[in-house]
C-alpha cells in the first residue's frame, strides 16, 4: 500500500505542477479520478481484462488506441508537433519536404480554444471532409509561461490570419477569402472611381461597398463557393514565415530592402527574389542541385517567364554564358493586392509602408488615413464594435481619437520575397495566433527525387535557428 500512496503522491505532484503552469485549475476535477486509480480502486478501468478472449483482445486494441491517441492530443497541444514544409515560401532557408520538430514551449503554449478535436488533425477530418472539431466549449485566449518571446528574424510557426473567414467547398478553402471579395467586388461595382482623388472617407466608403458586393456574390452562390463559414484561431491554417518586425517597430521596405526604426534588417543569407531568366539549355540534375533550382521553379520559369533565385545563384547565372542568355531582377509588383486592400497607399511587396507594428499596452492616434491599417487588429483580433460615421471613428459606440492595444502584433515574412503569401498581403500576426518555434529538422525529402536519392541527408537534425 505504501508503494501506492508513494506513486499517487508523485503523479499528483506533477499533475498539480502541470496545472499551476496552466494556470487552470478546472483541471482539479480530474485528482478523484487519480485517487481512484491508484488508492481506492472503486471504478473497474480495466473490466475487459475479465472478459472472454473476443471482447480482451478487442479491448485491449481500444484500450491502447485510447491511451495513444489522448497522449498525442495533450502532447501536441502543450509541448511540441510535427510539421511539414508544404510550399516553396521560405525557400531556401527551409525547403519543400522538410519535417520540423516545433516547440510549444519556446514561447508558451496556448490553452486550447476549442479543446473539442480530433488529434492529428487541425481543422477537417480526412475521408469525411467535415470538421475535426467542435465549437463549444469556446475559451478565450490564454497562454502559459514560455522559456522566451518571439525574437527578430525567429522562424515561426502561426496561424494564418485571414484564415477567420472561409468558404466551406474544398476548392476554395485555400483561397484568401478577403481577396475573393474584393476581387469580385471591383468587377460588379458599376464604376471605379480615381482612387487618390477621393477624401479618406469617400475612399473608404467606396472599399467597404466593393467588399460588400464581392461578399454578396459569394454568398449568393453556393453551388460553386459553398456557405461562408468561420474557423476559430487555434483551428485555422498553420503557417511558418520568419518575423522580420516586433511589437512597437516601424517596418518600411524600400526597393526589397527591409528597415525597422530606420535601420536595415539583415537579410537572410538564402533570401531568394524573381528573375526573369533566358535559358540557352537544359539544366543539368547537378547544376540544379548547385544552384538550388527545383522543379516547382522550373515550371514557373516556363509558365511566366521568371523564378525565384538566390543572389548567389543569380550572379552564377549570369556568369554562366552557356547556360543562360540572360537574368534579370523582376521589378514589376502591383499596389492592389497588399495590406490592407481598403488602404489604396499603393504599396507593393518591393516598397511597402512605413507601418507601425501594434504593441501591447501602447497607443496610437486613429485618423481617417491610418484606420485602415488598424482596422483589423481592432476589429477582428480585439473583438471591438469600430465604425466610421460622419468622418469620425467610433469605437463602441463612443468617438475614438486613438486606441490602446491589448495585444502584442508581429510582422510575418517568407524568405522567397516574391513568392509569399505573408504580413505585406495580409498583415499583422497576432500574439494569440503564435502556435510554436521550429528547433529542429528531423527529416527531409526532395519532392523532385524518389528513393533514397530524395532524402536529403544533409538536412536531418539541423537546428533551425543555424539557419539565418
């Protein structure tokens, strides 16, 4: 009996640790249980041991399914998961195929949001294609203590944004949703007017009726969008990008170049930007592997005429006259699909802001021309009422000349600069949607490559902050 109390003392111990970490304590209605297990032993856990050899052996898979599956489900939520490289945004800092050990530790877990799910999957259930999730209970945002805050130049893993709102047919589940109305609305609005020769507030009522038709006309057909529907933060998209801006900095990029507060940010060693790129031959399996060229960036080259280089990989390049006939930096970008689409500041991704990068406990003086930056995280992310009546903002019902932030933001960038999907199209990161830090690669493979020619050997077990 004293072996008992010892391992009920020690389980409960740490269970009561892992709870003050939390800082919940509705986990206290689980200690009975734990007494039970170990001292009192009224609750037969395990009756099918029991049972007639059918109904034991059945059990017992069940029972190790169970037990797997819960180990997975708090593992994953509060210490670490699995991700996988799905696209080419960070390239070549981190490639396509590679599998990364994230920490939830490193910044602090979040409690769970909607702690109703299925482990393993983050918001839809393969084979059924529905929800893996359910909605209540619903819990605001809370986060347990870290071993440390997201730095500059972090790789981090987050969810995406402007993943709130969505259309529920598969086809369009990856589409920026925003983007679709506005996309639509501007070819069912009856005229476009001269976007700078508006007032602020005319500019902004004409924003809000694209929106608003884009809005309609999805709505309206379902046949081929599905309903409009919402995705909690915890469940929407996980993404990876590098923050390149922290709370309180003002981040302006000029000509590709990024400047926080006035000073350059160093540029990633493998930042890749688009070349248009005349090639005179076939590239060679081992002169793709030098020049970190895939097949994914071959297609582009054929389908648009350009790809994403490194600059070491460009300068080769160019000084490679037998393979290429010319490389040259793509400059084209447009201003009408950047942060934030009711803005009209023509920025584009090579020359964007200057913008102010939220910070908790901070303010910042709301006027006609800035409320669209800061529309969102005042709106969306801090669940306020904000709207504009008479050329004034009212948050709450009450006239707003400025607005204290309860959160920290964070600016969100991919390495690949031309070929991301990042802050400068959808903006800002919330604190609240930081799920972890990538520590390390645990493994690799070349999609190009089958066998144990993809595997990229180089790769496994390297630590992700080596990689600048």
């Amino acid at each position: 009996m004293k072996v008992q109390w010892t391992k009920f003392a020690i389980v409960l111990v740490l269970y009561l640790l892992f709870l003050f970490w939390l800082k919940s304590w509705l986990g206290l209605i689980v200690v009975p249980f734990i007494f039970d297990v170990y001292i009192t032993k009224k609750i037969k856990w395990q009756w099918w041991k029991e049972a007639e050899t059918p109904v034991r052996v059945v059990m017992s898979w069940v029972d190790a399914i169970v037990f797997a599956l819960v180990a997975v489900y708090f593992i994953n939520l509060f210490f670490f998961q699995n991700y996988v490289i799905p696209s080419s945004s960070l390239e070549k800092s981190l490639l396509t195929g590679d599998y990364l050990f994230v920490s939830k530790v490193s910044y602090g877990p979040r409690i769970p949001e909607t702690p109703l799910t299925m482990p393993l999957t983050q918001h839809t259930l393969p084979v059924f294609d529905c929800k893996s999730y359910i909605e209540w209970p619903h819990w605001e945002y809370r986060r347990a203590k870290g071993l440390g805050q997201v730095q500059l130049n972090d790789i981090v893993v987050f969810n995406y944004p402007a993943g709130d709102t969505i259309c529920s047919n598969q086809r369009y589940q990856g589409y920026d949703f925003y983007k679709m109305c506005y996309g639509y609305g501007y070819q069912l609005h009856p005229g476009q007017p001269i976007i700078d020769s508006l007032t602020a507030e005319k500019r902004l009522e004409y924003f809000n009726e694209v929106a608003a038709l884009g809005r309609k006309y999805i709505a309206m057909n379902t046949a081929e969008f599905g309903e409009i529907d919402s995705r909690p933060t915890d469940r929407r998209e996980n993404y990876v990008k590098r923050c390149v801006g922290l709370p309180g900095q003002t981040l302006q990029i000029v000509n590709r170049t990024i400047y926080l507060d006035g000073k350059e940010n160093k540029e990633p060693d493998n930042a890749q930007f688009s070349y248009r790129v005349k090639l005179k031959r076939h590239l060679t399996d081992d002169e793709m592997l030098d020049l970190q060229i895939t097949m994914e960036d071959l297609m582009q080259l054929n389908q648009y005429g350009y790809m994403p280089l490194t600059r070491r990989a460009a300068e080769k390049l160019k000084n490679s006259p037998d393979m290429a006939e010319s490389v040259t930096l793509n400059t084209e970008a447009t201003d009408w699909d950047t942060y934030p689409l009711n803005g009209g500041y023509h920025w584009t991704c090579d020359n964007y802001g200057p913008i102010w990068i939220p910070k908790k406990g901070e303010s910042i003086d709301l006027t006609l021309d800035n409320i669209a930056i800061y529309e969102r995280p005042i709106k969306v992310y801090e669940k306020n009422d904000l709207a504009i009546r008479d050329g004034k903002i009212f948050i709450n019902g009450e006239e707003a000349k400025s607005y204290t932030f309860k959160m920290d933001y964070y600016w969100m960038m991919g390495d690949n600069r031309h070929n991301s999907a990042d802050s400068r199209y959808w903006g800002f990161v919330p604190e609240d949607h930081i799920v972890g830090k990538p520590i390390f690669i645990w493994w690799s493979s070349d999609p190009d490559r089958s066998g144990f020619a993809g595997i990229r050997w180089s790769r496994l077990f390297r630590f992700v902050d080596n990689i600048k």
